[in-house]
C-alpha cells in the first residue's frame, strides 16, 4: 500500500479548533432534501479562482456547469467533477468554487455534473447520470477525461471507473476526496472516528443510504466501490482526513486495490475533517492536497 500522512500545520490546528466550535453551536449536517439550501451555501464559500469562465450546460443529455480556465479548451482534455451529498444534497453551481481551484491548479477545464438527486431519484439513478456523462466526455476529449469526486461523488466515480462499459476507455487518473464507498457503513473508524468526526455521523450517512437505495443491495458495485472490478483501475489519489468516520472507506479500498496490484496514493491528513480541500484560503492543508491534485493530474495527463 501507499499511504502518505501529513502532520498538522499550526495554524490549521488553531483554525480546526474555532471550526468545531462553530460547528458544535450550528449542529452537524442532517442528509435529507430539506437541508439542501444550506448545503449549497456552505459549499458556495469555496471562492471562485480568477480567469475562470463559469457556464451552464448539458454533457451526455445531463445538466452540470462548466468551469474553464483562461486558454484551455475541453477538447484537449477535460475533468468530470462529482459532487457529494450523500446522494441527496448538493449540486453542480455550488461546487464552482471547488472546482475552479482545481481547474486552474490542474489547467483543464472542469465539467461539475448535477446528478439526479435521491429520493426522487433513487438507486442507480447517481451511478446512470455520471456514466452518460463520462462517456460522451470521452468521446469528446478522445479519452482524455480525468474522474475526480467528494464524499458520495468519491465513491461514484471509482464506481463508474470500475464498472464503465467495455470498450469506453479508462479515466487518465482519479482522485477522491474522503470517498464514501459503502453505503452498508461497515469501517470500523464509523465508530472509533464517531466521537472526533464533527461533520458526519452514522446516523446521517445511514439516513443518505436508505435514501438513495431505496431497498436495493448496498453490496451493488454500482454504489459500493469495495465490490468493484479493481483491475480496471486508472492510477487514484485519495485525500481523507485523520478525524473523520469514512477513514476506513479509503483504507480497505486502497488494500483491496493493492490485492490484485493496483497503484493507489492515500494521503491522510492529521487533524483534517470531511473533504477539508474546501476550505481553501482558511486550511494550509486544504492548498497542500489541492497543489497535490493538480501534480498528480497533470502527470497522468
């Protein structure tokens, strides 16, 4: 395995500490369709980069937002963005900030793809979207498409990467952000991280799950990347927190990935919560994993 860990910065620790106690007076995120107003505005503080265009489109019959730095075109090469959310929350236009940090890091264009969104829309609605979606990105880049996602998208896109039908090419490299990928929550940090994660707790993520599949099997590798085919695996980068419950999704998936030989880079951060990376501006550590995305894009590109 390749596990990098990353000490705490001073400063992140004093910032970590005054975002607890502002989480611990608001209260932690519930999963469910009445939350998503202040979702998207939680996410929406991550500042849109400069020089980038920001503009609404469809890719594959899907609706999403195209995030373009200055001087790069989409068909010289492309990144497919998947939000998290637990498969309920979160959408395309709040995540432009994020993704035109990494845009203009990486100097690609960003595709941000606003999947169908559970329980209208349940199991394997997320999975269908991001599959049209990468497919017509491959035909349009000429295979040149990076998958990158957060939380649920994480999990989404090493799905989609794994299960892609034969014959579409094979992502040019993958990075999540603390994926969740499995949805039956059996990592063991979903109780030993439970008393240090401020952010996620299982009753949350158990609420998303049972949103999303609407009784179908959680072991499905559609939706749980542990069950997935790993010897179709691009190179993936992983950024996970230390204190965060879904430590153990990207452990086992990198020692299952290292079963059958497939390289995975899992970076964990000392003191860091769920997809930190946001928190570009506030966290040392959140330019450090961004700058490390956009160097292991670019070397795979």
């Amino acid at each position: 395995m390749s596990i990098i860990n990353h000490d705490e910065a001073f400063r992140d620790r004093a910032a970590m500490l005054a975002m607890r106690a502002m989480i611990a007076v608001s209260g932690s995120f519930l999963i469910e369709p009445g939350a998503r107003e202040a979702y998207d505005q939680l996410i929406a503080r991550t500042k849109i980069a400069n020089d980038v265009d920001t503009a609404q489109a469809e890719v594959g019959g899907v609706a999403g937002w195209w995030v373009t730095p200055a001087g790069t075109r989409a068909e010289d090469g492309a990144i497919l963005y998947v939000h998290g959310g637990g498969y309920v929350l979160g959408s395309a236009e709040a995540y432009r900030g994020l993704a035109s940090q990494i845009a203009t890091r990486a100097g690609r264009p960003v595709f941000v793809v606003d999947y169908a969104l559970a329980p209208e829309n349940p199991f394997p609605a997320a999975y269908d979207d991001v599959s049209k979606t990468y497919v017509a990105l491959a035909e349009m880049t000429g295979g040149r498409v990076a998958l990158m996602g957060d939380s649920a998208g994480g999990g989404a896109v090493l799905s989609v990467a794994m299960n892609r039908a034969q014959g579409t090419p094979a992502p040019v490299a993958l990075v999540a952000y603390s994926p969740w990928v499995d949805p039956a929550l059996e990592g063991e940090s979903v109780k030993t991280r439970g008393d240090v994660d401020p952010l996620l707790n299982e009753e949350a993520l158990s609420s998303g799950a049972r949103q999303y599949l609407a009784g179908a099997d959680p072991s499905d590798p559609r939706v749980n990347a542990l069950s997935g085919d790993f010897s179709r695996l691009p190179p993936v980068r992983i950024d996970v927190g230390d204190d965060e419950i879904l430590l153990d999704d990207a452990l086992r998936f990198e020692a299952l990935a290292g079963e059958v030989g497939q390289q995975v880079d899992t970076h964990i951060w000392k003191g860091m919560v769920h997809v930190f990376p946001t928190n570009v501006g506030m966290l040392k550590a959140s330019g450090q994993a961004l700058d490390g995305t956009a160097e292991f894009l670019k070397r795979h590109f």
